[in-house]
C-alpha cells in the first residue's frame, strides 16, 4: 500500500473527528511515524490473526472475500476478509464513503451482498439468515424508530419481531429503559425525546432480545460528553458481561479507550487490522501533559523535544522511539522548573491522524 | 419453537396496526365514513328517487353492498400502502427487517391491517347504510367470504404499491388513476347489463366487477339478476389472492426497494 494512500485515509478520518487543533510537529516524525505504520506488521492489506486469536475460540463474525456492487456501478467492498472473536470490543474504522455501513448493512440484512461469506456465529446468512439474525443487535447510524410511537412501545414491538412473550417482553423493556435512563420517559412519544435520549432508546431497543453481537454503528454522533462517557461505561458493562461489541465512530479516542481490537477500511479494503495496543504501539510516538509547579511565561525550550504550552502551568511533551521520560526530567530541571504531575494523553489514534492532517496540508504548501 | 417465536412477531405487527388504526381514528375510519354517507344522500336518496329500479332493487339497495364494497376495498389497500410505505419513509421497517421474523409473517401482518380497516370502515358504512334502507343479508357466508377475501386482495395490492414507492406521490398515483376508476367502473353505481355487449365483455377485465357482483349477490340474494356467476367471482378473487401473495413474497426476498 502506497504511502500517499494511507496519508489519504488517516487525513479523511482525521478530518471527520472533531479533534484538537494544529498541532506543531517537524515533518521527520510524520513522515516516520507514517512509515511506522507502513511497515509496521498491521498495516499489510491481507488482514492477520494477533497472537492473542490463537486458541481458534467462536467467532462472533466471520467474513471472507465479501463484495458488494450497487446498481449505480459503485464498487462499494473489493473482497473484504473479517474475524471478530466472542467477547471483542472491536473498532471498525474507516472515512466516510469507506464502506463500513455497507459491511454493517449486509451482516444484518439490510443489503444484499453481491459476492463473499458471511457467518454471525457460525450462522452462515446465506444458510441460515434467521439464525445470525437472532444474534445481532444493533443500533444504526441514523434514528430509525417509528417517532409517532411511544417510547416503551419502540422497544416492546421490537421484542415482539424477536419473538419474546409479551410478559417478557416487559420486564426486558422496563430493565433497558431503567439502565439507560429512559425509564420516566416511557409514556412520552419518541420524537419528543432529545437527541442523546433518542441514541440511547436505541440501544434499549438494540438490547431488549439479548443479542450476543451488538453493532453499533457511530452510536454517540451529536450526543454530548456526559451523556456520551454513561453510554460508554453502560456498553462497557454489556460488554463484560459476555457481549461482543462491533463499533464504528468517528470519535478516535472512544475507539483507543474502548476497543481492543481494531480494523480499518477504506476504499472497500481492510488496511489495518490488529489488536488496538499493537496499532498504538507501532505509532512509536506518545504525548505526555506535565503539570508544572511554577508558572511560566514562554514555552520552554527542551532540545529534541516538541513542546507546547497548555496554559501558565501546564505543557504537553512528545516523546519519540528514541526518547524517555528521565530526559525530560532532566532537561526541566535544568531549566529549574518541577514537574507536579503528569500524565498520558489518550487519544493517541487521533492525535497520529491530525499529524498526519498538518503532515499533508505543509506538505501541499510548499509544493505550491 | 420458531413458528411459536414468529407467530409472536405477527402478532406484534397486527397488535401495532391495530393500535394505529385507533390512534389516528380521524384519519382512518371518520373520513371514509363522512364520505359514504354522502354518497348514500346524494346517490341513493336525491338522485336515486327518480333513477327507480336496478336490477329489480330500489337504487339505494342496488347501491348499498357496491359502497361498502367500495370502502372495504380503497381503506384496505390505502391502510397497507400507507402505513408500510410510512415504515419505509420514516425507516422503521429496518425495525423489522433485522429480526428473524419471516418475509411472510411481515407480509401477513400488513395485510391482517388492511383487513381489520377495511372491515371496521365496511361495517360502520353498513351501520349508515341501515338509516337509508333496508338490508337481509340473504347468503351470510358468501357476503362475509366476498368481502374478507376481497380486503385481502386490496391488501395485497396495497402492500406491492407501498414496496415499490419511492415517494407520497408514488402512493397516490395507483389509487387515483388505477383504484378509483376500476372501482367506479366495477359496477357499484349500476349493472353493467346496461352497457352495450361490447363494454360488457370489457368490464368483465375489471376484477372489482367480480368482487362487487358477488358481494352484491350475497346481501341482494336470489332476486338479483347475476351480472357475474358466483363461483368465477371466487376463482378470481382467489386467483388475486395467490397471484399478489407469490409477487409481494418475491419482492421481500429481493429486497426490491427495500434492501439496497
């Protein structure tokens, strides 16, 4: 896979993320974190198995050579491959346009594949549709209940398609709305509930026939931080209880925290696919936010270092392959000044993506 | 275990249309109602003096079984079209389409619907048909039969309509430029042993003559002069039957208009 072409795809996702904002960096440790990533083992087209996916357990999802044409000619997947163990909390990331809707509309039926096999645990949907079906949950991109209904009646009737008895159906009903808050909101008609409670009466919905597969398909878009964090610890808890969970956002950092597995399409091929740490890893840069006891006025000047200010006490630190944290120390003492505290910052997928942004938009001025 | 499972998802689907029917009473069951009641003053009591006879019959008798025939027909295919094109639009049909109930069961479920809305309008113009004139029900199996198996033709019918909208627009066209004419032409307001031989033969094409003819015959009973032999109105309407079951099947399967 070409350079550019990577460059392409983290600057297209980068772009949809609502990252930070410029961040400084030299074009050395772009361009070698890039090719980090280029030679990296994840980074080969042909997806591989991690160490850790040895042992062969169920497959949640199995997906071999998956095509899929529209009838505009658009060639939308080019013969995807995909495994995703029982229990996973597996990120599926991609730009817009990559083909990571058409791959979750035609594991739940919503479109028809044109070549390729599918198998939601061990149920091959050409075999036996209704039976992945019975196993998948998910909650789509877009609000897709009826909003003239009730809110307690979007996730009864949904229990009903599932075929669980109406008395069920109810306690099931009543559990999911209590987990996720929507309880008091029952009676209410859906289209009357906010844009975060809409999301989340979708989960309920998702949930209500206990699937073993949830798919959710950029579940927090639009939902606001606090609402966003109770989302996640509540998938998180799902997941813990047995719950394989496939997840595309556009929110990098939900993926970094979340997701120990990751796979990334574009132009309707898997690039990358790999457990997350091995993905960061490869990155072989890290930021660090040091609180500092004193005040200062000026970003200081640490040789080798990318430095930059946060506010009167506070500096972010970039370390590469080659650096540690004792150098740090050492140059800001030198400097006299103290580190109070530090720590990691997470977001690290996104943060190589927005480098990768600053990387190509420099890049493209000084050609110009 | 998976029929118990299905048959709960039909009777989700039914229980929730039941429920819409009712909801939105003023726009499902009042208006077809205001509207027969009109045609019952206007037709049957100011006009329908001095047309006199049909068949043997008052004019407001003739016309009676043709008008609840009528609405049976235009509210169980309009209940269908648009409250399946409705889940289209509003994408709550994915609600279903991702759950492991059968294509049939989704079918069935639509157009148990359009039949409790057809039946519930047709009895309720029944109701209002009885201030107007006198009506003994002279075969009970044949106008009950007639009139089921005809709600579910225009179910059907309904059900195919809404499969292939893209638009409101693609909902109305059917019902006014198909529906309304052949149900117009179908013999509700007059035998069609008073057209010349030749549009006889060419409403004889009409399936709603059949439908009409037979329904008109099972309240009317004997007296009636048959437009229509009794057993080829059930053959067709059977025939209908099978015939838009088997397409809209083909449809789910297919995914026309519904799966990409």
């Amino acid at each position: 896979m070409a350079s550019d072409d990577l460059t392409k795809i983290l600057i297209s996702m980068a772009q949809q993320s609502d990252g930070p904002g410029m961040i400084l960096m030299t074009h050395s440790v772009v361009v070698s974190s890039a090719h980090a990533l280029l030679e990296s083992p994840f980074s080969i087209v042909k997806p591989r198995i991690g160490p850790g996916k040895a042992n062969n357990p169920m497959k949640a999802l199995s997906i071999s050579g998956l095509q899929k044409t529209y009838a505009n000619g658009v060639q939308a997947l080019m013969g995807i491959d995909l495994e995703v163990e029982e229990g996973d909390f597996f990120a599926l990331l991609g730009p817009n346009g990559a083909g990571k809707t058409t791959v979750i509309g035609i594991v739940t039926s919503l479109v028809n594949k044109t070549a390729g096999q599918v198998k939601v645990f061990e149920y091959d949907i050409d075999e036996d549709l209704d039976g992945a079906k019975a196993c998948i949950g998910v909650v789509p991109q877009e609000i897709n209940f009826n909003q003239f209904e009730k809110v307690s009646n979007v996730v009864l009737n949904q229990a009903g398609y599932y075929g669980i008895p109406r008395t069920l159906a109810r306690e099931r009903t009543e559990k999911y709305l209590r987990q996720l808050q929507l309880w008091d909101k029952r009676q209410e008609l859906s289209r009357n509930l906010s844009g975060g409670m809409k999301r989340r009466l979708m989960i309920a919905r998702a949930l209500v026939h206990e699937p073993r597969l949830l798919i959710l398909d950029e579940p927090t878009a639009g939902v606001d931080i606090e609402i966003r964090r109770s989302m996640w610890d509540f998938i998180k808890r799902i997941n813990a209880q047995g719950t394989t969970i496939i997840l595309t956002t556009h929110y990098l950092e939900e993926a970094e925290s979340l997701c120990r597995n990751v796979a990334i399409i574009d132009e309707g091929k898997i690039v990358v696919n790999d457990q997350m740490n091995r993905v960061l890893r490869e990155l072989q840069f890290e930021t660090f936010i040091f609180n500092l006891c004193e005040e200062i006025k000026q970003v200081p000047v640490l040789d080798g270092f990318v430095v930059r200010q946060l506010d009167e006490q506070s500096i972010e630190i970039e370390i590469g392959p080659e650096q540690n944290l004792n150098q740090i120390f050492e140059k800001l003492s030198a400097l006299g000044l103290t580190a109070c505290s530090m720590r990691n910052k997470t977001n690290r997928l996104e943060e190589l993506f927005m480098k990768l942004v600053d990387s190509k938009n420099n890049h493209d001025g000084a050609e110009q | 275990m998976r029929l118990r499972s299905d048959l709960i998802g039909l009777q989700t689907i039914v229980y929730r249309e039941y429920k819409r029917i009712m909801r939105i009473w003023m726009q499902t069951l009042l208006p077809p109602s205001i509207t027969m009641a009109l045609y019952f003053v206007i037709f049957g009591n100011l006009i329908g003096k001095r047309i006199g006879q049909m068949n043997g019959y008052d004019y407001m008798q003739f016309i009676a079984p043709g008008l609840i025939m009528m609405s049976v027909i235009t509210n169980s295919y309009g209940n269908v079209v648009s409250s399946f094109f409705g889940a289209k639009f509003g994408k709550h049909i994915e609600e279903m389409l991702v759950s492991p109930l059968p294509n049939s069961f989704i079918i069935i479920g639509h157009v148990a619907g359009g039949l409790m809305r057809g039946l519930l309008v047709g009895f309720v113009v029944t109701i209002i048909a009885l201030f107007f004139t006198k009506l003994d029900v002279q075969h009970v199996w044949v106008t009950l039969t007639t009139v089921f198996l005809t709600s579910i033709v225009f179910s059907l019918a309904g059900f195919i309509n809404a499969v292939y909208a893209r638009n409101f627009d693609d909902i109305a066209i059917i019902p006014t430029f198909v529906l309304a004419p052949l149900t117009y032409l179908g013999g509700v307001f007059y035998s069609i042993n008073l057209l010349p031989e030749f549009w006889q033969a060419v409403s004889k094409a009409n399936p709603i003559v059949y439908m009409v003819s037979a329904f008109r015959y099972g309240i009317l009973g004997e007296g009636l002069k048959q437009d229509i032999p009794i057993s080829w109105a059930y053959v067709i309407i059977i025939g209908f039957i099978v015939l838009l079951f088997t397409l809209s099947l083909y449809l789910m399967k297919t995914g026309r208009g519904i799966r990409e």
